[in-house]
C-alpha cells in the first residue's frame, strides 16, 4: 500500500512538474513577445515625436512667413491709405483754386 502511494505521489509530482514547466515556458514567451511590443511602441513613440517635431518647425516657418506677409499688407494698406489721403486733399485744394479762379473770372 505504501509503494502505491509512493507512486501516486511520484507521478503527481512528475505532473506538476511537467505543467510548471509548460507554464514557464508560456511565460517566458509572453515576456517575449512583450519586450518585442514594447520595443515596437517605443519605436513608434521616436518616430511620432520626430513627425511632431516637424510639424512644429513647419508651423513655425509658416507662422513668421504670415507675419512677414501681414507686416507687408498691412504697410500697403497704411501707404495707400495715405497716398488716398493726400490725393483728397490734393483734390481739395485744386478744387478751391479751380473754384476760386473761375469765380474770378465771372
């Protein structure tokens, strides 16, 4: 009775031991393919910080080309509006000697 029981308890233990061994073994795959996935996201992490990167110095360019590009519009629109201004009152002016010198003539 005791050998039988000897060998219950040996072939349960050789059990076990072949299911731990099994599930280490899964593990150690898991952990694999885990390391492999993070290796993947940290390399995609770099390349969208790279692309980020870029899209802000694109965007910086831009932004001081459109500040170039309103600084210039807004001097022609201050310059025109001062040559308007000038030739108002140039029209004024020539309209009163106009006005004044055919008032002298009648």
């Amino acid at each position: 009775k005791l050998s039988e029981e000897l060998e219950i308890i040996k072939a349960t233990y050789t059990l076990n031991a072949a299911k731990l061994e099994y599930k280490h073994k899964l593990l150690a795959e898991k952990d694999n393919d885990n390391h492999t996935t993070i290796q993947n996201q940290k390399r995609r992490i770099q390349k969208l910080r790279d692309i980020l990167d870029s899209v802000k110095t694109m965007h910086s360019v831009m932004e001081k080309k459109e500040q170039g590009r309103f600084q210039d519009l807004s001097n022609d629109y201050q310059r025109m509006m001062q040559q308007y201004e000038d030739l108002k009152r140039k029209s004024i002016h020539f309209e009163s000697s106009e006005n004044k010198r055919y008032g002298d003539m009648l």
